[in-house]
C-alpha cells in the first residue's frame, strides 16, 4: 500500500507491506520494520524495537484521525491542487478532532499562541488529547468552559492575527 497524506498541511509518503516479521513500511524515505497487532476495530498495538504502543485510528469524513501515546495526527488526502502546495497557516478556528469532554483549557481570550502549542485537553475514548494551535495567533474568543462535552468538529476556539510591532 503506497499513499500521500497531509500532516499540518506538509505531504508525507507512506508505504506498508506485509514482511515474514511484522510489517515493512517507508515514511518519507526512512525505513522501519514494525509489528502490528489488531485489538479491535481501529485499535491496534504497534511494536518496534521492544517497545509497545497502543495506536487507536478513526476516519471521520475527508480526515483520518490518529491517537497515540496521547497524541493526535490528523491525516488528509491531498487532493490534485494541493499536493505540492505549502501551507499558509491561515487556519483561524481549533476544532474538536472527535467528540468528548474539555478536561483543560491552557489559554485565556486575549492570549498570544504559539503555532502547535497545546491550548486545551480533551478526552476521548479514555486517553487525553492534546489540542494545539493551528497557527500562531491570539486567542480571539473561546466558545466552552472545562467539562463541556464536545461534538467532533466543534469550534473550540478562534485565533485572529497577532499585531505587528510597528514601532521600530
């Protein structure tokens, strides 16, 4: 199986094929040689070099949603225009990747982000999710409070753009 995929909008290719030992897959050019057993549907423990990790994958629409060790990847098929592009960063809302309930929110409206820092925590399926900023940005406005549950998709909240230092 040979496939592209869009990793916070940079494309990366992935090949996997069945070995006498696990399986055989090449990430952007690097090999590695894993073992991969199926729990339940979606639910998967990987093992590479002795150590173990529990990988839970769910599709949802044009994405693909991946959680392990307490992080979230979100997949995306490039599509023909996109494929090659580079992302703008231009993203301006945070959404909830599955449904489940805000256990922590780590900003306040009017607060400077970094691109990729974790702003808010959901859980989900039992495991934490580490929700990150799509771009650096202030926190414009938040739209839940801790403990509210939380539809995929939601808008958990939106970033404007950061003031220019204008006074140089």
């Amino acid at each position: 199986m040979k496939s592209e995929f869009l990793i916070d909008g940079e494309t990366h290719r992935v090949s996997l094929e069945k070995s006498a030992d696990g399986f055989d897959g090449v990430i952007d050019g690097i090999h590695r040689n894993v073992f991969i057993e199926e729990m339940a549907p979606g639910q998967f423990v990987i093992e590479k070099d002795s150590r173990k990790f529990r990988v839970m994958v769910r599709p949802a629409r044009e994405k693909t949603y991946i959680w392990i060790n307490g992080e979230t990847l979100v997949l995306e098929r490039p599509s023909d225009e996109a494929a090659g592009s580079v992302a703008t960063g231009s993203d301006s809302h945070l959404t909830a990747p599955m449904p489940g309930t805000l256990r922590k929110l780590l900003v306040k409206t009017g607060q400077n982000v970094e691109e990729k820092q974790t702003v808010a925590i959901l859980e989900a399926m039992k495991m934490e999710h580490n929700l990150r900023a799509p771009r650096a940005g202030k926190v414009a406005e938040i739209f839940f409070k801790e403990g509210d549950i939380l539809e995929a998709d939601a808008t958990v909240l939106d970033l404007e753009p950061l003031e220019e230092d204008t006074s140089s």
